[in-house]
C-alpha cells in the first residue's frame, strides 16, 4: 500500500508582497487544504516560508489534525516557529534538522533559512546518507541550479558542497524543495529534484527578469511505495 505526502510551500501568509498583488494568502492556504481533505491525505510537508510571525498560530492550528513535518526557508525564524514545532538533533541546535525512517525510505529535513547549510549540519547530513533506504530530501532551496533569474538572485550559497555530497552516495536521491515560486524537475547522476510550485503565487520561467504569476498556486502529492518514489502537481486557481 503506498503513502502518500502532501508537500506545500511558500505560503507567505500575510506578507505585504502577495496582499499587494492581491493575493488573499489565507485564502490560497485553505482552499489547499481543503483539496488535501478531499484526497484524504493525512501527512503534509511543509519546505518553509510559512509567512509572517503573527500568522504562525494560524498556520499551525489549522494543520493541528494531521501529521506535520517541516523545514524552513529564509522568511522563517526559528526562534518563533519553535513556539509551535520542535524537532531536530539536539536541544542546543539553531538549526531545524531531522531525519525519519520508514521500511524502505529514509526522510531527511535540512535548514537552509540562513541561506546555506552549515558545518554542523552537513556533518550530521553526512552520517545520515550512510543507509541503503531510498533518501528523500526536503529543503526549502532548490540545489541543483537552473538557468533563470530567479536561481541567479536566490541561490543557496553552497549548493555546489552539498551536490557533491548527495550524488557520492550509492542510493537514489529525491530532493523536494520551494524557493523558487514554480514546477521543475531536474536529475543529475543519481539525486532528482523536484521544485514544488507556491501556495502564495508563481515566478514564471525566465532568464533575465522576475515576472510575478498570480493566476494560479499548488503544492505536490508524493506518493511512497515500496522504496519507489513518484510526484504529481495539483494547481488550483479562483481564490484570489
């Protein structure tokens, strides 16, 4: 029987950038969650860039009946987010990283909210890589780059280390990330990654400009079986 995840991200509730293209980020976020209900999906990933720090206590209440896990992106705070969620290696760890296993997959979550990995975490990374499972990799930065502008302006800044790092393992890599407002898939040697489109809105695809698409906002199903993964994207519109 396969499980099936939803992975959602950049929300940016309540920020002033979506209210002043008039996106209704709450909105967006419920009408998410409720095309999750209806699929009867009970596990939601979230890869960060939640929105502002009053928004928290919503975010998290509206997500209090399932299974929750989630990494940061660089309009989080740790120190606020941490009201609401705790998990990670230790209790003195600035970062938000955690690993979970299933029979054949391993879930790693990485912190990249400072906008790149550092020692501490790469290390412990390193050890974790140490499995035959299948390895599923959330972080809210994409790491293998794209020739957009967007990926000129937002890139994690050593996301050359950590390539390296994932595609020396024998095992497949799947890497699910946001940042980048929009859907891509991209494999190099053995790590594929899949760039998750917004809830809040999309970036379109172009190498020498940022344009700002608010017709439409989505997440991801991941869908696990056996040590397979695979993906599909749900893009909804007319929620302002």
């Amino acid at each position: 029987m396969s499980n099936k995840i939803a992975h959602i991200t950049d929300l940016h509730l309540d920020e002033e950038f979506p209210l002043s293209h008039g996106v209704a980020t709450r909105n967006r976020f419920e009408a998410v969650l409720n095309d999750i209900s209806q699929r009867g999906i009970s596990e939601v990933i979230c890869t960060g860039d939640i929105g502002e720090n009053d928004s928290l206590e919503y975010f998290f209440k509206k997500l209090s009946g399932i299974s929750l896990s989630i990494t940061l992106g660089n309009h989080d705070s740790l120190h606020q987010v941490s009201n609401y969620f705790q998990k990670g290696p230790s209790l003195t760890s600035d970062r938000l990283y955690y690993s979970i296993e299933t029979n054949s997959h391993k879930l790693i979550f990485l912190d990249s909210s400072a906008g790149y990995i550092d020692t501490q975490q790469m290390h412990w990374l390193k050890e974790m890589l140490a499995s035959s499972k299948t390895i599923i990799v959330f972080i809210h930065h994409p790491i293998i780059g794209l020739d957009l502008k967007v990926d000129e302006i937002g890139a994690l800044e050593n996301r050359g280390e950590l390539l390296d790092l994932l595609t020396s393992v024998r095992s497949r890599v799947a890497v699910f990330c946001g940042h980048y407002h929009m859907e891509s898939s991209i494999t190099q040697k053995n790590v594929t990654q899949n760039i998750t489109p917004a809830v809040s809105f999309q970036i379109e695809k172009l190498k020498n400009e940022i344009v700002v698409d608010t017709n439409q906002f989505g997440y991801r199903i991941i869908e696990l079986e056996r040590e397979e993964v695979s993906s599909s994207i749900i893009l909804l519109s007319n929620a302002n």
